[in-house]
C-alpha cells in the first residue's frame, strides 16, 4: 500500500468506518462505493475527499507501470481485425489479469495475461493472427 491509501485508510478509521474492508485499494474504493450507496448525504464529502486521494495513487501507480511496460515491450502492434491501436490501460475485474483490447463497433478483440505486461506479449505474438501484417505503435503515456 501506498502513503496514499494508509491516510485514507486512518481517515475512514477516523470517521468510524475502520470495521469496513480497507486491506488494498479495491478494498478501499469498494468501501467508498458503499459509503455513498448507504447514505450520499451525509458521506459525501468525505468520499469525495478519500475518492481524490486515491486517484492520485493510482495515476502515481499507472506512471510507474508504464515506465516498467516501456522497458519491457517497447511497441504495442495494431489490432489485426482493423489495424487500430489497442488499449492497454486495463485489468479484468475480480481477476487482476491484465488485458488489451481493440473495441469494434460490433464486437472486440482482446487478449489477456496474467500481468498486464504478459497481456501485451499475449497481442505482439503472431501465433494467433495468421501473419497479418500489423501496424506498430510506440508505448506512450
């Protein structure tokens, strides 16, 4: 955990919600989520304030995983279905898999990894596009 999420972590604490899930961050917003479900009035501002804190932990958390992506894929190839560049900036909920995705206007394609670095592996790989040729993208951020 980040300084970021112990000091949201002793704010709720503070505020009498220290019983609720609070162990990492997914636990941390989950409890911010309910806190505004169960009563928006009242917890509100307080959410709002936690919500900001965390958000700037996850762009700190974002910045260096793309500086650990760049080092370690330094292209990301176009989609083979249309030639578009993928978005690489997501995990599969509930399973912490990192995925790549090139959304369509009727369907996706997507690849997974266990890591987000494995995912952009998973795409780069011909083994599944029967050698088209693809464009190459630089990874930025």
């Amino acid at each position: 955990m980040r300084a970021e999420d112990l000091v949201v972590q002793q704010a709720l604490a503070a505020a009498g919600f220290g019983d609720h899930p609070n162990s990492c961050r997914g636990d941390l917003h989950c409890t911010l989520t309910t806190l505004m479900q169960n009563n928006p009035d009242e917890n509100g501002d307080l959410v709002d304030r936690l919500r900001e804190i965390l958000r700037a932990a996850d762009a700190l958390d974002s910045e260096v995983e793309l500086v650990k992506l760049k080092a370690m894929h330094k292209v990301i190839k176009g989609c083979p279905d249309c030639g578009s560049r993928p978005d690489f900036s997501g995990l599969l909920p509930g399973t912490g898999q990192g995925q790549v995705v090139c959304l369509h206007e009727a369907d996706a394609t997507i690849r997974t990894g266990e890591t987000l670095a494995d995912a952009i592996a998973n795409w780069n790989s011909e083994d599944w596009t029967l050698s088209v040729v693809r464009a190459v993208y630089e990874i930025t951020g």
